[in-house]
C-alpha cells in the first residue's frame, strides 16, 4: 500500500514539474484586450443596442509605457476596424490631455460603450480594437494634441490592436430602465 501511496505521489510530483517547465514564458510586449461584456437594449430607444466593451492595456515589458489622452475622455483614444459601431464618447468640463503611465506588469483598464444598430453587419463578425499611443515627448500639450490624434487615428498610425472578437445578438438583452 505504501508503494502505492509512494508511485501516486512522485506521479503527481513530476506532471506537476513537467507542466511547469513546458509552459511558454510571457512574451515581453504589449498587449491590448478587448473583452466584450454584455449587450443592453434601452426601452425607449428602438433603433440601437449598446455593447460593453472592456479594453485592457497590458503592459508585459520591463519599462514603462507613457502615452497622452484627455483625463475623461481616454475612449478618444479608441478606434475600430469597423465601420458599423459607434463609440460613445463621456467628456466633462474639465477635460484636458494628460500623461498616463502603465508601469511594468500592471494593466490599464477603459470601459467602452459603443452603438450599434439592431440588425446591424457588425453582428456576428470579428471587429478589433486599437489604442492610439501618443508619445508625450515632441508635443505641444494641449495644442497639437487633437490635431495629431485626429490624423493618427485616420492614419492608423501608432495603434496597438488587439485580437479580433466577435458580436453575437442576445435574444435575452439587459434590460436599462423602468422595471
């Protein structure tokens, strides 16, 4: 019995070694996410649903990553490889464009909220999600600031994408509104 006991243990022992070692280490990058939340249909609006989207900026290198975005308004830095989804878009009366800093292994999470018609193409297609990064050296803060994120986000210049995720319709939708 103690033999048993002894194999079933050093079994355990070296599977549990051996998933350790073949694990592929974390590639030293990047890397943005986006993860779809939920679907919500308001009452009163007949023609639009509107979709939770989380964006996560991951930061897996060993510096820090310093790019510039309106203090309320981060989702301006948001754009889509689709042309059937609308952002929404939160400004404040104190909006103005500030450093953000991610530092090594942290991560820098914007909740997004875009429209999209109800029987729209976006549905059921794989649609990705980019972060502008703007270097804050070599800018004149505030004043090239929207004219440079303007054209960088027609351009796709500095963007970092994510990997595709997919829109499904929900038949039973998050209900916002008068219970």
């Amino acid at each position: 019995m103690k033999w048993i006991f002894l194999a079933l243990a050093f079994i355990c022992f070296s599977y549990g070694c051996n998933t350790m070692t073949n694990s592929p280490p974390k590639e030293k990058k990047l890397v943005l996410k986006a993860i779809h939340k939920g679907i919500y249909c308001i009452p009163q609006d007949t023609i639009y649903e509107y979709c939770l989207v989380e964006i996560k900026l991951v930061n897996n290198t060993d510096t820090s990553c310093n790019f510039l975005a309106y203090n309320c308004l981060v989702n301006y830095n948001i754009v889509t490889d689709s042309k059937y989804v609308n952002i929404i878009v939160n400004s404040c009366s104190q909006n103005m464009v500030i450093p953000f800093c991610v530092e090594p292994n942290q991560t820098f999470s914007i909740p997004i909220l875009l429209q999209v018609k109800w029987n729209s193409p976006a549905y059921n297609k794989k649609i990705k999600f980019g972060l502008v990064l703007i270097d804050p050296k070599g800018i004149n803060i505030p004043f090239d600031f929207e004219h440079t994120i303007h054209q960088m986000k027609q351009n796709n210049e500095n963007v970092l994408w994510s990997k595709p995720i997919t829109f499904y319709p929900s038949g039973e939708q998050y209900k916002i509104g008068d219970n």
